[in-house]
C-alpha cells in the first residue's frame, strides 16, 4: 500500500483535454498545499534552484 499519492475518478466536459484538467488540478492542489504548509515551498525552491514556473 502506497501512502503518496491518490485515485481518482473524475467526470469532465468533453471540451476539455485531459492535459488540461491535469495542469489546472496539479497546479491548483500545489497552491492549496503551500498555502497550508509554507515550509513546504522554501524547500522546493532550495531543491530545483529556481522561483518556479509563473502561470497566466
């Protein structure tokens, strides 16, 4: 049994690619995560070197 990571089973419009859902999901959850731990995000920056990717 794996602790680090989740199913899940989502319903989206047809309109919308998969790629598309996935970054919206994956970038909103990281958001929500650094917004309820914030140590979390100095060690993303002091690991990959960098501020991070800025989104439009």
């Amino acid at each position: 049994m794996c602790i680090n990571h989740v199913h899940l089973s989502v319903a989206i419009a047809q309109k919308i690619s998969i790629s598309n859902f996935m970054g919206n999901l994956k970038g909103k959850s990281t958001l929500m995560l650094y917004d309820r731990h914030p140590e979390l995000q100095s060690k993303w920056k002091k690991y990959f070197g960098h501020e991070g990717i800025k989104w439009k």
